[in-house]
C-alpha cells in the first residue's frame, strides 16, 4: 500500500498519479483503443463481449456499461480517456461534466457554472471543510 | 536569426475543437470563449508570421498509456489529423517543415 498523499483529502478529485494509473491502466486502454474505428464498430456491435478482450476489472466493466462517468474515474479512469465513451454515445462534455457531478446536475445547471467561473472552492477544499469551518467560525 | 514577433496562448479546453466543428461557437456557453481569442485571429490574419511553432499536449491522440514522452519534437514534412473516438477532424493537414523542426531538434 501506498502512503497517504496530501491530495487525497480533496472531495471527488481523482489525482491522476501512480496509482490511480495503475488502478486504472486496463480501463484507460479500452477507452483508447476506442480511438480505431474497427474497435468502435466491435464495441458497437457486443459492449460486453469486446470489453471481455480487455484485462479490466469487473466493476469497471459494469461502470463501462452502466455509463457510471464519476464511478470509472473512481476506479481509475481518466477523463481523457473515458471521454471517449463519451463521443462514441455522442455526447459533450458539457453532458459528462453534469453527470459526473456528485450532487444531481442538469446539463444547462452544469454549463452555467462554467461559465460564473466553475465548482466553487468553498466546501470543496477538503474532505472535513465543513466540519472545520464550523470550528473556525 | 529568425525574428519572434509574437507568441499567443488560448485556454486548454478539450472540447473547443469539436465546438468549432460543430459550429457552436456562436452559443451562449461558447460565446466568451469566442470572443476571447477574436483578437489573436485578428492578429495573425494581419501579421502572417512565416513560421509558427506550435505547441500543445496530446491526450491520447497520438500517445497513450502504452507511452507517453514527456517532451517530443515533431518533425515530420505532414501532419494528419488524429482520431481520437470519433473519426479524423475534418481540418486540414498540418504543413511541417522537417529541415527547420530537425534544426530546432538538434539546437
């Protein structure tokens, strides 16, 4: 096991480091193969099946067919990468951004906080930031 | 010596390019974007440098997990757009220049 890094106290941040890749390899590589039009129309034709020729997890299968977007960057997929599921569904970014937020989000919700600048840092700084504001305050 | 007149910088958004394509830059959500990088269009439609040097990352386009350098120079006489999931872009093919690219290469 790894030691403990800083970063992990960030709330729904996936840092892409080495362990996250090496979590995530088998996953990410999937996506990338997507990048051939050959594996797009296997994939299209059987998901299950094609996902089978791939060294991946169980549970990032299921996150793959379920579309899970926050769960494949929980189990190591970078966003790079599973956004080509994305564009193989026809989707934009904008439509993954929203389904990936934790809290429910629409689309044009999702856009709108882009464009006001983003997720907020409040409350998002770290993991216990709402307990230890009431502390401070 | 070559004389650098200019160097300009965009915001790295992934989607941009397919906002392009697919025309939607004249939405709301694009529209800041848009008229952000108006001026540098406008100034390099006047100034038509002779060489651009361009940088930019590449997320799983040409490189993935199975490699991925930290740095490389490309050298080539062309370069083709990549199919990053959902086919080649529909954008030109970018003109190198390989005797320059090797000389900055080995510079």
């Amino acid at each position: 096991m790894r030691e403990p890094r800083d970063y992990d106290d960030i709330p729904g941040t996936y840092v892409m480091d080495g362990e996250h890749n090496r979590k995530g390899y088998h996953l990410n590589m999937f996506c990338m193969s997507l990048n051939q039009q050959e594996n797009r129309d296997q994939f299209r034709r059987d998901e299950a099946a094609y996902l089978e020729s791939f060294a991946m997890t169980d549970a990032q299968r299921t996150a793959v067919l379920a579309r899970n977007w926050l769960e494949m960057l929980r189990l190591g997929g970078n966003i790079y990468y599973t956004f080509k599921i994305a564009i193989f569904d026809g989707l934009t970014m904008q439509d993954v951004g929203a389904k990936m937020s934790a809290t429910p989000m629409t689309v044009d919700e999702f856009k709108q906080m882009m464009l006001q600048g983003g997720r907020s840092i409040e409350g998002n700084r770290y993991k216990n930031e709402a307990v230890e504001e009431k502390v401070d305050g | 010596m070559a004389k650098v007149t200019a160097g300009i910088a965009t915001s790295h958004v992934p989607a941009i390019g397919a906002a392009i394509d697919h025309h939607k830059l004249d939405e709301p959500y694009w529209q800041p974007f848009a008229k952000g990088i108006d001026p540098a269009r406008e100034w390099i439609a006047e100034h038509q440098p002779d060489v651009c040097i361009i940088i930019f990352n590449d997320h799983a386009s040409a490189f993935s997990l199975e490699l991925i350098p930290t740095f490389a120079i490309g050298v080539a006489d062309h370069f083709h757009p990549a199919d990053e999931g959902y086919g080649p872009r529909d954008v030109p093919v970018i003109e190198g220049h390989s005797e320059f690219a090797w000389h900055i290469a080995e510079s």
